[in-house]
C-alpha cells in the first residue's frame, strides 16, 4: 500500500487582478465623504481610476484627505505620525464627526462601504454596507484587496517620510514584499530566517554540550574515592538528625510542667478572690442601708424648708399691707387738718373775689369804643388784588418761558449725549480693528482728521467707521462677505490725494484705495421675483447698509455684493432649489452657500460655510446722522441763550411788582395788626370780669364742711380696724414659722449623724476593697502568664510534632537516648564532631560531588 504524502502543498498565488469596464481595479476608492473631520465641515471626493493629484496652498485640507483614507481603511491615529488619539481628528466645535469610503468590488456593480464614526471623547465605530462591524472584519476585508496603511512602502503620510528614510535594506525588502509580492512570501521570507537562527544556535548547544560531558566524566572520576566516607559521615549525621527530633519534645515536656504550675497558682489566687469578694459584699450592705433612708431624711428636710419659705413670704406680704394701711390712716388724718385750715380761709376768699368782681366790671365799663379804617383797608386790597393779578401774568409768562428753556435744555442734552454715543462708537469700531490686528488705526484716523485740509476731495476712512448696519444678521452676512482688509482701508477720490496718503500712512500699515467713477459700469438693478421670494429670499446684500456713494460703489464693485442674496432658514432648507434659479451666492441665519462653474468642463461645484457672528459692525454708526446732530445743537443752543435773556429780563419785573406789593402788605397787617390789639384788649376785660364771677358762684356754692369731715373720720376707723387684723395674723405666722424651724433643726441633724456614719462605714470599707482589687489584679496577671505559658505550650508542641510525629519505632529510638536537654544537646553536638572529622575533604568539592551524584540520579 502506497504511504500517503504528507507534505503540504505550496499556496497558491495571488490572482492577477486587471481593471474592469470602467476603468477601476477591486478595491479602488470610489468615492470619500468626510464630516467635521479636521478642517472639513462636509466633503465629498470622488477620485478618478488612476493617478490622482490633490492640489493646494498650505492649510487648504490636502493632508486631511490623506489622514482620513488612513483612518477609513483601519488605520491607527499613530501611524499618521500626528495625534495619537482619534478625538483630536473631530473638527474643533464639534461633538462627532464620520469618514465614509466607498471601494470597488470584484464587479463594476459591487460597491464595498466602510463608515468609521468619530467623538470627541476617543470613540470609535465601523460600520460595514451599513451594518455595524468591528475592526477586526474591517482589517480583514483590507486584507482581501492587500491595502497596508501601516506600510510605508504602500502609504506614505508626509509627517513620516523621515522615518521611511530611516529603514534598513532588509527592512526595505520586506515591506516591499508585503506591498507587492504573493502574501505568504514574506511569512516564508520570514520563516526561513527564524530556521537558519535556530540551526546556529542548536549547533553551538552541541558543541558546548560535548565538552561538558568530557569535563564531567573526569570530575567524576577524581571524586569516586571520596564516596565511602561521605557515606559514613551521612550514618553520623542521621544519627544526630534522630537527636535533634527528640530535643524539642523534651523542651515540650518542660513548658507543660510551666503550664501546670501556673495553673494551679492561678487556682489559689481565685480561691483567694472568692473570699475577699463575700468580706466586701457584707461590709457594704449596712451602707446600703443607710444610703436609701438618707434620701427619705432629706426630702423631709426640704418640705420643711419649703413650707419655712412659704410662711416668710406670707408674713412679708401681711406687713407690706399693714405698712399700706398706715399710710392711708395718715392721709386721712392730714385731709382732716387741712380741711379745719380751709373753712377758715373760705370766708376771707369770698370777700376778695367779691371785691375784684366790682374792680373787673369798672374797667370794662370805662375802655372806650374804637372803630376799624375800612376805606383804607379797602384801598390797600383793591391794589394788592391788581398787583397780585400783574404778578400773576408775568409768573405764566414766565413759566411757559421755562417749559419751553426746559424743553430746549432737554433736546440739548440728548442731542449731547446721542452725539458723544456716535463718537464714543467711532472709537469703539476703532478699538475693534486694532484688536483684530490693525494696531496703529488709531494714529492713522486722528493724522487724517488733522490733515484734512491738505486733500483736494473727501476722504473715507476707516471703511468700517463709514458702513451703517441695522439689522445683526445683515452685518454677520456683510462681514462675512467682505474680506477683513477693506475694512480698515482709506478711500479717496482723488489720484494726488491717494499719492498724499501712501506717502504719509505707509507706516501706519493701512490699505489707500482711489475710486474713480465707472461711466459705462452696468449696475444690477435690485429685483426679487417671486420664485425667490417663495423660497424665502427677501433683500440683495448691496441694499442692506448704508455708505457715502464712494464707499459703497467700491464695495459692491470690487466684492460683487449685487449678485449676493439673503434669505431666511426656509431658503436654508431649500438651498438646492436656488441654485436652479442661478442665484449662485447667498446668505441664511445659518449658513453661506456658494456655487461655481467650471471654465473648461462646465462643472458645478459647490460649498457651504457657517456663518460667523459680526466682530466689527455691531457698534456700528452713521457720519451723516453726526454731522446732522452737531447742527441741530448749535441751533438748540442759540435758542438757549434767548430764552435765558428773556427769563432774566421777566424775573426783573416780577420782582418789582413783588417788592411794591409786599409794601402794601405791610401797610395793610400793621392797620390789622392795631384793629386785632383793640379788640384783644375788649375780649381780655370781659373774660376777666366772667373769671371773677364764676370764682364766686364756685365760693358760695361748696359744701358743708362737718359732713366731709365726718367721713373722713369713719373711713379712718375702718382703716385701724383692717390694719389690727393683719397684726393679729401675723403673730399667728410668726409661731406657725418657731414650730417649722424647730423640727427643720431636728430632721437637720438627723441627716448629718446619717452622713457621718456613712463615711465612716465606707472608710472601713477601704481596706478589704483595697485587697480585693490586689488580688484580682493578682488573678488577671496569673490567667495572663497561664495563657502565655499555654501558648508556649501549643507553639512547642507544633514545633516537635513539625520536626517529628512520635511512632513506636521513634519512641523506642527516644528511649535510648539522653533523658535531659542539656545531656541530649551534648551528645548530639559530640555526634556532629565525629561527623566532620570523618570526612577531610574540600568543602566545595563534596558539594559539588552530591550535586552531580543527584543530578546523575535524575
């Protein structure tokens, strides 16, 4: 029978691939699609079948397109030689981004799709024809078409040409075999370098093992003569062995007679502690005892203390009512005095009163009748009236004078204040350009105002401090669309004046533009139809600011502002439908679209950029309205000052008026003032005499003075009678408190011979409690060493039953030997002297003879 080969048959090669109808080969990129990845906010390439050539200035995304077909195809962040994290390739500003590579298959109709999604936070995921994959199925369809990302010679990132320079000849092949080559020639390539090392090294380990073996063999010989007494110093070294097994056993055997010991001093100590305990206990009940009725004694005390407070305080009360009741007698006994004393000036005071009543009434019959000047009166109120009148006609006049100054004053200050706004704007937008990089503008502007005589014509300038937007949006939009330069450049209309300006601003570092007026320049005429305006374009961007003439016709001639459209988000939705209406620039809230047409092939190819938010027309101002507002103040001034004249001219004459009037004033209060003193007089002489006379009515009419005076008398009574009762009551606190403070003192001292016996009871107490502590203390230091010697024990008895069981054979050798420590110690020291002498030989060398015989036995 014919063995079978079990050889393995070679691999077969790599089928030659050839391009296919249109041009491609399997595993051609087809098509790229990036999205906020680096500086991509949205791509879209198709590469054609061949060479392809990505053209551009520095920083215009060439090598991102390169990063991310690396990235796509299983390509680490590593490998691009930039940065090695996936989160760092996410577009600045953004959360997320993907890259979508579209390959050739074996057919034209095949189309591979490999989709890598991005974050900023270093996460990863691939998705295959739109199904979720990992990376390993990703690696293995690359594997398929032989694309190495990771191969220098096959992927070349520019940040890593320094290191494709750095590879050896060697290394060179390899990764050429890899690109081109049949795969399994380098792993044979490879296999067939690690058998040519492996057979040097199986070669040198024959030889150095041969020679070995020769230095063995002779070793061997030179120490077979030694054998024998090794042997018998092996039988005296067993023999000491077999002692040493015994010598911790007889250690064990001493540590429990220890034990033994401790426990039963333990024993006796508790024995000692039992009785101590029951000498204390009946030496403390008698204190007990006395303990819980010193607490009955003491409430006792405290009722009595308490019931000794209350009587203190009702018998303090009962004085503080008897002292009260004194006072009121007293007060009644004055009252009655005083009394006694006025019935015997009574009747004097009714023969005064009678008399000044007779006085009263003479005099007021004898003051003469005096008649008030009315027609004088009346003269002084009829021309205080018509100055009054006057006076008011000049206070209107000038009143409405200062509504009117007020109002001018008003319009002024605003007019101030809206003027200093539009130049405090002028060097906020200024301010602005030199924070964006125009650092000396504010020199250039404040030389040009100084020099503005020197100029043949006006000069505009900065650009951004002549532009006036309204709306926000419509300044993002113009910001956007203008570049940055224009913005801090001079306009003159004048050839010699921009010769002046270059000559003399060159330092500055600042644009001059000329204009020059373009007769024949069609201007676009501003129309929206009404296809636009259902798309939601609503304005042009050349309508939406206002500019000097100059200003404006340079911007829209030299940036095409006439062709650029505004919409709203509708248009941003819509945005494929306006460009079939040829509006191929236009601006949304969100976004900047613009198309372009291709000169040679007619292609449309288009770009979307987000719009960024205004940093310089935010505060924009308009010169004209400046010019308008400084006129409008000089004429609010003038105004001003007439008015103020006027009022000054009004003030005096009311003044006058006011002076002459208060003269009459005068003249009139002082003929009042004489009027008001005579009938003062009159009314004053006629009270006194009704005074006097009711004074007298009030003598005669008081009453009799023996029945007040009786009353005062019974209430007296009543007072001494109320006031012995609450002597009486307290006489009766005063024995009630002798009787509490009595047996107070009794159950006092009852307390204190408690106390005293108490004390001297617990001082006998000391003594027995004082040994009885000594002997506990005693006991835990016994039950401490007991348990030391109790472990002592247990760790011996590991430590003997480690170094040897007791059998019956090793009893029995034990039996035969020293029945001491010190004796078994001897003998096995004298055992391991005789050991050592039997064998003369070199250390080392015995070692190394026992490490041989052992290795020759294994």
């Amino acid at each position: 029978m014919k063995r079978p080969s079990t050889r393995e048959e070679p691999p077969s090669k790599r089928a030659k691939t050839s391009r296919g109808e249109d041009d491609y080969m399997p595993g051609n990129i087809i098509e790229i699609e990036l999205r906020n990845f680096m500086t991509y906010d949205c791509l879209v390439c198709k590469p054609g079948s061949r060479l392809n050539l990505v053209i551009g200035p520095n920083g215009s995304g060439k090598s991102s397109i390169v990063c991310a077909i690396a990235l796509g195809l299983g390509g680490e962040p590593q490998l691009l030689g930039r940065a090695t994290s996936i989160g760092a390739y996410v577009k600045r500003g953004e959360e997320s981004g993907h890259i979508k590579i579209s390959l050739r298959g074996s057919t034209k109709d095949e189309k591979i799709t490999i989709i890598r999604r991005i974050d900023a936070h270093n996460k990863s995921e691939w998705l295959f024809n739109g199904k979720v994959a990992s990376k390993k199925e990703v690696t293995e369809i690359m594997q398929q078409f032989n694309i190495q990302v990771n191969n220098l010679t096959q992927f070349l990132p520019q940040d890593r040409v320094c290191e494709f320079a750095k590879l050896t000849p060697v290394q060179l092949l390899e990764e050429t075999e890899k690109a081109v080559g049949d795969p399994q020639l380098p792993i044979q390539h490879r296999a067939l370098v690690d058998k040519s090392r492996e057979l040097k090294t199986i070669e040198m380990a024959v030889k150095r093992n041969g020679e070995t073996l020769n230095q063995l063999k002779a070793l061997n010989a030179e120490l077979e003569k030694d054998v024998e007494r090794v042997r018998q110093r092996e039988v005296l070294l067993k023999k000491a062995e077999s002692m040493k097994k015994k010598l911790p056993w007889l250690k064990y055997d001493a540590i429990k007679a220890d034990y033994l010991k401790a426990k039963e001093a333990e024993k006796d100590v508790k024995q000692k502690l039992e009785e101590a305990a029951k000498t204390l206990n009946n030496l403390r009940e008698p204190i007990e005892k006395q303990k819980l009725e010193k607490p009955q004694m003491d409430a006792k005390c405290k009722r009595l203390s308490n019931l000794m407070k209350e009587n203190a305080k009702r018998r303090m009360e009962l004085l503080e009512k008897e002292s009260s009741l004194g006072v009121q007698i007293r007060g009644k006994y004055k009252e009655m005095g005083d009394l006694k004393k006025e019935e015997e000036t009574r009747q004097q005071r009714i023969i005064k009163a009678k008399e000044d009543l007779a006085i009263a009434e003479a005099e007021l019959r004898n003051l003469p009748v005096y008649e008030p000047p009315k027609d004088v009166l009346d003269k002084l109120r009829t021309q205080i009236s018509d100055l009054k009148v006057s006076a008011n006609q000049k206070r209107i006049q000038k009143q409405d004078k200062e509504k009117v100054l007020n109002q001018k004053n008003i319009a002024l200050r605003h007019c101030v204040d809206r003027l200093k706004d539009m130049e405090n704007k002028n060097n906020k937008l200024l301010q602005a350009l030199r924070n964006s990089g125009a650092e000396k503008i504010f020199e250039a502007y404040h030389w040009l105002r100084e020099h503005r005589q020197e100029l043949n014509k006006e000069v505009y300038g900065p650009v951004l401090l002549e532009v006036n937007v309204s709306n926000r949006d419509h300044a993002d939009y113009l910001e956007g669309h203008v570049p940055y330069y224009i913005w801090k450049s001079f306009i003159t209309q004048d050839p010699h004046d921009r010769d002046f300006l270059v000559r003399n601003l060159k330092s500055f570092d600042v644009p001059i533009l000329n204009y020059v007026r373009d007769k024949y320049r069609h201007k676009e005429p501003f129309f929206i139809s009404n296809e636009m305006r259902e798309l939601g374009i609503y304005s042009r961007l050349d309508q939406v600011f206002e500019a000097p003439d100059a200003v404006k016709e340079v911007l829209i001639s030299q940036f095409g502002l006439e062709h650029s459209y505004i919409g709203s988000k509708e248009t941003d939705q819509k945005a494929a439908e306006v460009a079939k209406l040829r509006v191929l620039d236009f601006w949304t809230p969100e976004n900047h679209y613009r198309w372009s047409v291709s000169r040679y092939g007619g292609h449309v190819s288009g770009s979307v950029d987000p719009v960024d938010r205004s940093r310089l027309l935010l505060c924009g101002s308009d010169v004209g309205e400046i010019e308008r507002l400084r006129c409008r103040k000089e004429e609010l001034e003038e105004a001003v000052s007439a008015l103020e004249e006027d009022l000054k001219l009004l003030m005096t004459e009311q003044r006058s008026i006011d002076e002459e009037e208060a003269k009459l004033h005068k003249q009139r209060e002082e003929i009042v003032s004489n009027v008001t003193l005579e009938m003062r007089k009159r009314r004053e002489m006629e009270n006194r005499v009704d005074q006097r006379k009711r004074k007298l009515e009030s003598l005669l009419r008081e009453d009799d003075q023996d029945a007040v005076m009786a009353k005062l008398i019974d209430e007296a009574a009543n007072l001494n009678t109320r006031r012995l009762q609450c002597a009486i009551d307290i006489k009766n606190l005063l024995v009630e408190a002798v009787n509490y403070k009595w047996n107070f003192a009794e159950k006092h001292m009852t307390s204190i011979e408690f106390d005293a016996k108490i004390r001297e009871l617990e001082h006998g107490l000391k003594q027995p409690a004082k040994f009885a502590q000594q002997v506990a203390c005693q006991l835990e230091y016994c039950k401490k060493e007991t348990e030391d010697h109790r472990q002592q024990l247990l760790a011996a008895k590991r430590h003997a039953e480690s170094i040897a069981i007791i059998t019956p054979e090793l009893e029995k050798a034990f039996l035969e030997m020293p029945t001491t420590i010190e004796e078994l110690e001897a003998a096995i020291q004298d055992t391991l002297s005789q050991a050592n002498s039997t064998l003369s030989l070199n250390q080392n060398v015995v070692e190394e003879y026992e490490h041989r015989q052992g290795k020759h036995c294994r």
